[in-house]
C-alpha cells in the first residue's frame, strides 16, 4: 500500500546519540525485505553537509540506492543522488529584505541569529544579534563552520534561519512578532521553549514530498512519513498515512494516523515494524 516512506532524522530516524542504532537498522531491513521496490526520502532541518553521511549510511545498509532523495533545511532545498553525488532539484531563498528584518527583531529582543547560506562549503552558517551566544556557538559547537552576520551576508542567499533564546517568554514573544508580520511570506515555527525555524513558505517538507511524488509519478495516498516536530506538519498533511512519534507535540499528534507508544531505543524501530506489519504490500 505504500511506495515511499519519507523520514525525518532528529527526534524521529536517530537515536538521542544521533546514530541509527541496531534496532532501527533490523526494522529497516525487514521493511525492505518485504518490499524491495520501496523507496526512503529523508525530510530534514539540517544543511546538506550532515545529512549525506546518514543518506550515504543508509544506502550502503541496504546495498543499493534506497534514499535517492532528500530535502534539507526544512525543506528548502532538494537534492537527488546521482553516482553517489547531491544534485539541486529546487531551492527556495529567503528575501535579504526580510532577513534582515528578522535580524533587527532577534537582535533587539537578545536572541541568537542562526541562519544557513546557499553555499557548497564552510563557513555556511552566520551567526549574530547576541554576541555571547554567537561567540559560545562558534567556539564549542560550529567552530569553523561559521562565521559572525555581515551585511555581505544578504546577497549570499540564505535557506533557513534558527532563532535561539534562553528565556521561553521572550521566545514567544518573538515568534508572534515574526509569525505576525510574515505570515503570508515565510514558514514561522515554534520547535520549543527555546527555538524558531523560518523558511521560504513553500520551503517545507509538505512541497517537497508533493514534488517528488510528481516527479516520480506516485500517489500521495501510497506513501507513508514519520516524524516527530511542528515542522513535519506539511508532510503529515499531504499523505496518507502518518506516524508520529511518542514525544511528539499533541498538535503533531492529532494529524497522526498512528502515534507511537515506546520512549526506549525502540521508539522508531517499533512504527517501522508497524509498517511492515500492516500497510506494505
């Protein structure tokens, strides 16, 4: 009943070590097994360059090109494997104008600025508006990477932009006053009490399965996704069968054809197995 099974990573394929552990990789097999023909897309937050290696883990599971498409930040960008090699499908950049804008609010009101240009090697990530967190990410996390907000920043093209705040209520704040003003333009999402995801509005994960099912020939109603986040509501909504996971939030829930119930190490294993018991043929 399905053809392709689309996949978040965080929260969702990886493990909390960010590994996809043995469980999963059995369940995977088995899908597969049953299925030969099936097909994975992987539906991601992260840039192009931390996404490969888990496409590039998965496809030598399987010994053959399971994952031939992928969407990174949050679906701003698609890419198809070609000789084990990323090609752009599509990419949708957000107007310098309206960084730039989001910058002055994120600044004013002492958030961290985290955004991804379009470019094929470091440094891809800026950082700025509160300087302390901009320096604590550069020299303990990103390191080179990224480099500090600059104006010659804006005609670089950025794909997605993550905004940080320590303090929930300020966060919230935030996000009205950005959701508010680009509402019609720009995807606007509440991941926690302390982060923000914007994009290109049709920079989401919902446009990308949709074009690959266009592109593929294949229906909406035989594809399946899994995923754990606010931003995998897009997906959730254009095919048939969804399933969540069993810490995502209730608005992500109540979209859910199947919810999971396990927190362990099984927790993606087990919908995967539930797949394979009762949708693919």
């Amino acid at each position: 009943m399905i053809d392709l099974l689309g996949l978040d990573l965080d929260g969702t394929l990886l493990s909390r070590t960010r590994q996809i552990n043995d469980p999963t990789k059995q369940a995977l097999a088995n899908l597969i097994q049953k299925k030969p023909s099936l097909k994975v897309m992987i539906l991601t937050g992260r840039s192009l360059f931390s996404t490969l290696k888990y496409v590039q883990e998965l496809n030598e599971l399987c010994k053959k090109p399971l994952v031939e498409y992928f969407c990174c930040y949050g679906g701003a960008k698609l890419y198809q494997l070609n000789n084990n090699q990323p090609q752009e499908q599509y990419k949708f950049l957000i107007d310098s104008r309206q960084v730039k804008t989001v910058f002055e609010i994120v600044e004013q009101h002492k958030g961290l600025f985290l955004a991804y240009l379009d470019k094929p090697k470091a440094p891809y990530i800026i950082l700025g508006a509160n300087q302390f967190y901009a320096w604590l990410i550069k020299q303990f996390w990103y390191k080179q990477r990224c480099e500090y907000f600059k104006n010659d920043h804006l005609t670089d093209g950025i794909l997605k932009i993550n905004v940080y705040f320590a303090c929930p209520l300020r966060l919230k704040k935030v996000y009205q006053i950005i959701k508010r003003q680009f509402q019609d333009t720009l995807n606007v999402v509440s991941f926690s009490k302390h982060l923000i995801e914007i994009t290109h509005k049709d920079g989401n994960k919902g446009y990308a399965i949709e074009a690959i099912a266009k592109k593929q020939g294949l229906s909406l109603k035989r594809m399946a996704v899994i995923g754990d986040s606010l931003n995998d509501r897009s997906m959730f909504e254009k095919v048939q069968y969804s399933f969540a996971m069993s810490k995502s939030p209730d608005e992500l829930k109540l979209l859910a054809t199947e919810i999971g119930t396990k927190t362990n190490r099984f927790r993606f294993s087990s919908l995967v197995d539930l797949i394979t018991e009762k949708i693919i043929n």
